[in-house]
C-alpha cells in the first residue's frame, strides 16, 4: 500500500498524460503531490522528507514547464531528484558518523561496515545512472516514450534494484527469538 501511496503523482501524470497531453499531466501531479504531502501530514502530524522534496521540486519544475509551455523542464525533474538523493548518500559519507543508508537499514539489518559503504557507493552508482538514463530516454525518444519509461522503465529498474539489494543483504537480516525475519 505505502509503494502505491509514494507513486500516487506519478501514477495520476501518466493517466492525466494518456488523457490530456503533458501540460494536464503537469498540473495532475503537482495537485496530487500537494495532496499526498498533505494526507501524510493529516494521518502522521508530520511531513515525510522525501516528499516534501519531491513535491518542492515538482512545483519548481512542473510550474516551469506550465508557465513557459515547454515540457523540458518536468522532463528534468526526475534526473534532479535522482542526483539530489545521490548527493545526500555522497554527504552521509562525511556528515555523521554512518552512510545513511545503514542509518534507514541498520534496525532489520546488521551488517559490517564496509558492506554498508560497499551499498552506499551503489545505490549512489544507481541514483546518477537513473538520472543520466531519464535524460537519454527525454532527448532521445517520443514524449509519450518517455511518459512511458518515467512510470514503467524507473520503476522497473528501481524495482530490480532494491531486488539485487535484498539478495546481496539477505545474509545480514536479523532475525527476532522467534526465528522469523525481521
């Protein structure tokens, strides 16, 4: 349910596109990302990072994009969050005393800490290659194509990813006194 929640704008612009061209699709998604951002806020009385930066640079990039009528600059959006998360991975190597992902990992899982920096360096690999790949795919296909690839082809690769992941970490997942898997 929580992944459905997360890909909500991203699912409304793909619909919204299919519907009613890129600039509705635009419109849809920084809609329904102030909606989701809001709901959260409403039902946890907190904002969840992530999509407070999502949703700032949707606004930045989708606004753009509705107020000088050139798709470019939402096609630019999903490179930016991706090199933002890898800059903030890169930082957490300097800043704090662990990466952060082991800081979002390290309560289901215990492992040494070069594997941690080993994961660091590839989800930062991940972050700029998705961003670089969103860029080819903007320049180099169809606007449709490249609707297309933001919902089916990130998500898929995303997915694949954090499969790889799982697999690589799956000897270090700590399991409770009950024997079941955390």
């Amino acid at each position: 349910m929580k992944l459905l929640y997360d890909f909500f704008p991203i699912l409304l612009f793909f619909i919204a596109y299919k519907l009613d061209g890129i600039y509705t699709a635009t419109g849809v998604a920084i809609a329904a990302a102030a909606l989701q951002t809001g709901v959260f806020w409403l039902r946890h009385r907190r904002f969840e990072k992530m999509h407070l930066v999502t949703f700032g640079l949707l606004v930045f990039f989708g606004g753009l994009t509705l107020l000088l009528r050139d798709p470019v600059f939402i096609k630019w959006k999903p490179s930016v969050v991706n090199w933002l998360f890898a800059a903030v991975f890169l930082g957490s190597h300097w800043i704090g005393d662990k990466p952060v992902i082991e800081r979002m990992m390290s309560h289901a899982i215990q492992a040494p800490s070069p594997v941690w920096l080993k994961l660091s360096w590839m989800w930062i690999a991940f972050f700029i290659s998705v961003g670089l790949l969103n860029l080819y795919v903007a320049y180099s296909f169809s606007e449709e194509t490249w609707v297309n690839f933001k919902l089916f082809g990130m998500l898929g690769i995303t997915f694949a990813f954090v499969i790889a992941q799982g697999l690589y970490l799956g000897r270090y997942v700590i399991e409770d006194k009950a024997g079941e898997k955390s």
